[in-house]
C-alpha cells in the first residue's frame, strides 16, 4: 500500500500539501499551500498555536514539487519550503508556469516583503525552477534499479493551467505498475473558457477533492439568469453589484459571463433611460487586471465556445465597457463615487473571501446602503469576512472589517454555480468513469460535513456498480 502524508488540506479546504512517499526515503510533493482563515495549520488541534507557515517535515529527499495549479491555498507556502532546503524542480502545466511567478509574487509582498530586492531574488529563483510540462506528457522523476515513478498531467477544468495528477510507480522486481491519481481541484461542467475535466483511463488509488462533496450547483442558465437579474436590479435601485472575486479564475469567468450578458441585451433599456450597453463594469484589482492579461494571452487553451465566439469578433475579457482601476488614487476615488451617487455600476475586485484587497474599501463604504447588492461567487472558508457576511448579512448582522464593525443593511446574495470546483454529481462522476476505477479514495480539501456526505454517495455508486471501494474521509 502506497503511504501518503499530508501537511495540510485533509481535514479543510486550504492549505494542501500531500507526501507521496517512494523508494529509499524519496518522496514527491503534491502542492505547498497557504493556509486561509480558521484554517491555520495542518492539525486543527494545536492551530492556536501554529505558525501557519511551517514545514515540519525533512524536504531533503523530495524529488520535486507538483503544482496542481496557481490559487494561493496550493501554493503559496512555497517561501518557506525553500527556505527549509527544499532544492528539487517545481513541475506544473504551461499554463500555470506563466500565471505562478505572478501569483507568487503578489503573495510574498503580502506575507513576507515588499523589498524589491527580496522580491527579485524570490521570483528570479521560482522561475529558474519551474519545469512547464506539456498536458498528457509522461515525465520520467526516478528510474532506479528498484523503481520507476512517472508523472502526467491532465485538464481538471478549475482555473487556467490547473491540472490532476497521474502517477505511475513500477516496482522493477515485481512488476507490478501501480497509478495513484491526485486530483488536485476539479473544475464544474459548462465552466466559462475551459474544457470540462474527463475521468481518468485508470486509477488504484485517487486522491480527490471535496469542497462541495455535500451539494449540487445550480446548471449553467440558470446562474446566468439570476446574474442578469442581480443586474438589472442594479439599474432600478440606482446601486452597484459587488463581486468580491479570486483574482485568478473566478475573475476571468465572471467577466466571460458578463461579456454575454451585456452583448445579447446591449440596445435593451432598463431603467430612467439607461441601456445594457451603458452599464460600466470595473475590475478593480491590478493582480486580477495582470492576470487577465495572460489569460487573453493562452488563448490556445480556451474551449471551443470561447474560441467560436473569437472567431465572430467578440472580446470576452476586453469588452468595451469593461474599466480597469490600476492606481489606489483611481481605487479610492470610484469607491467614493459609487457610494455617493446613484450610478449603477458593476464592480469586481479581490479578495475573494473580503480578507483583504480593495473590496475591503468597498464593503466598509457601502454594507450599510440597501442600494447595493454583495454576490458571493466562490466558496467562503470558516473564519473569513466573507463566511461572516454571507451568514449574518441576511440577519440584518454585522461584520468586522480590518477591526471595524460594520453593520449589513444591503442585499446579500450567492451563485453556487459559478464555483469553480465540481460539485458532488461531478466528483462521483470522475470517481466512478475511469475505465479502471481506484479501490481506494482519499477524500481530502473539504470540510467535515462535505467529506462525509461525499464519501456516502461514492459508496452507494460504487455498491450500484458492484465494485468494492475503500472510501476514507
């Protein structure tokens, strides 16, 4: 039985790090990432007292680093497994080779230093490492008088770049091939911009994630019919939309939608003489700004809906009446006017869980108004702002916002279905459509409830099908 040790994401949904372990001591480390709110450290027993940075185990003998994909919660420990001497490559996809510096990059002046020279010195080392490996490419780690242990990558549909993982490990005396698959995040069916993940071919044992193991998203329709909605409400109540989005992924899809949206019902009037096309959308976020850049750069890696529309001339992530805010001066200012006035408006902006970033401006400026309407996009992790909210906001509750209280009198609302996680229907079907299916999961990267109601539907799915599975929540 192949060992597997996890340094954090097995018992929540940030903070994943996973030890497969080898031969002779060696191992290969399946993301390094930050820990996010009540989720600080790898055992929640002794999180209190944890440094949520910490690299408690030896990186000496890990052959390399895998990134799954560029989110901060799979990656973002990276500075600290340097520095405890970890001197092996970190593989990722092509697309993620190009979105990581950035994300890195922004995460360190976050949690470590802003110095310039610091900084330089810290991307100039993750790019000279970085391998870029080809989708569906076997990559030779080990080959050994006693062992082989390949990789490959495949789509796993959750942002740009991100990837499961294949894992061959030969025994040369036995000759048994044995595949471990991590599926690092998967991404919904109908996501905007990239191809639906498939099932593997074959798995023995799959890792798999389970951030919605216990629910179901909406279809795609009808999330962009309750959008469109949320829109037009804007108009009437003379207020603004806000989007606290992750600056990578949910961004770019959130814009995508809006694109359509505003396209198809462009010459539509609304409301005291306004029209759809007049409706201002503004990114407010320089990382997502940067972010966006790239993504309109990989197009090749866009899905063929994304490509159809290209081809009539369309702009999904540079539609005209999309405003980006670089500057603070600019930030501030639009945060002051939004508020003051009755201008209908769009804005997106990080961070996705209102832990910081500019949506924390907006929040402070504009909770208190029932003008405005607040729309959770994304998962909200326990002991975030934006778990608060979205708890308490329908209450008439309050909020703390960098220590201030802030009472919640506007509109709160949440679209599951633009998660860009799969949902329990989806991840069973992963699970259950390789043509060899694994005799034993590990569900990892989801709340308590979440793994276990997963764990239960995977069971009865694999009983349906008559297979025997080891499930472990």
């Amino acid at each position: 039985m192949t060992k597997i040790i996890h340094h954090g994401g097995k018992e929540g949904v940030t903070g994943s790090c996973h030890q497969l372990l080898l031969e002779n001591g060696k191992s290969l480390l399946i993301d390094c990432g930050l820990f996010q709110g009540a989720e600080v450290s790898p055992d929640q027993e002794t999180a209190k007292n944890a440094d949520p940075h910490t690299i408690s185990f030896d990186t000496r003998n890990i052959l390399a680093l895998v990134i799954t994909h560029s989110h901060i919660d799979h990656a973002g420990r990276m500075p600290w497994l340097l520095a405890a001497g970890f001197q092996g490559p970190i593989i990722c996809s092509e697309p993620s080779a190009e979105l990581l510096p950035l994300m890195l990059e922004d995460a360190f002046k976050l949690s470590v230093s802003s110095r310039p020279d610091m900084l330089d010195r810290y991307t100039s080392l993750i790019r000279s490492r970085l391998r870029p490996l080809p989708y569906k490419t076997w990559h030779t780690l080990l080959d050994s008088s006693g062992q082989m242990v390949r990789i490959k990558l495949h789509r796993a549909g959750h942002i740009l770049g991100s990837s499961s993982v294949e894992c061959a490990i030969l025994d040369k005396s036995t000759g048994k091939d044995q595949r471990i698959v991590f599926s690092g995040d998967l991404g919904a069916p109908w996501a905007p911009l990239l191809p639906a993940p498939k099932p593997l071919f074959r798995a023995d044992t799959l890792i798999l994630e389970s951030t919605y193991g216990d629910r179901t998203h909406e279809d795609r329709k009808n999330r962009r019919n309750r959008l469109e909605t949320l829109v037009a409400d804007c108009f009437k109540n003379g207020g603004t939309l806000l989007v606290p989005a992750f600056s990578l992924g949910r961004t770019q899809e959130i814009l995508y939608e809006l694109e359509e949206i505003l396209y198809t019902k462009a010459e539509e009037s609304l409301n005291k003489g306004w029209l759809w096309k007049d409706l201002p959308v503004y990114l407010d976020s320089p990382l997502a700004g940067r972010i966006t850049d790239i993504y309109r750069s990989l197009k090749p890696f866009w899905d063929r809906e994304a490509h159809q529309k290209l081809g009539r001339g369309r702009k999904p992530l540079a539609f005209d009446q999309l405003i980006t805010l670089d500057s603070h001066a600019a930030h501030i200012s639009n945060v002051r006017e939004l508020a003051r006035s009755a201008k209908p408006a769009i804005v997106i902006a990080g961070s996705g869980m209102c832990t910081a970033g500019r949506i924390v401006n907006y929040l402070k400026a504009m909770l208190k108004d029932p003008r405005h309407t607040l729309l959770f996009v994304g998962y909200q992790a326990a002991g975030t702002p934006g778990r608060d909210i979205q708890r308490f906001g329908p209450k008439g509750g309050y909020v703390f916002l960098e220590g201030e209280k802030i009472f919640i009198r506007s509109r709160i609302e949440s679209i599951s279905g633009y998660s860009a996680h799969a949902d329990q229907k989806d991840l069973v079907r992963f699970a259950t459509r390789m043509r060899h299916r694994p005799g034993e999961i590990h569900l990892v990267h989801g709340e308590e409830g979440a793994r276990k109601a997963l764990k239960e539907e995977l069971e009865k799915a694999y009983s349906a099908l008559g297979n025997l599975v080891k499930v472990f929540s």
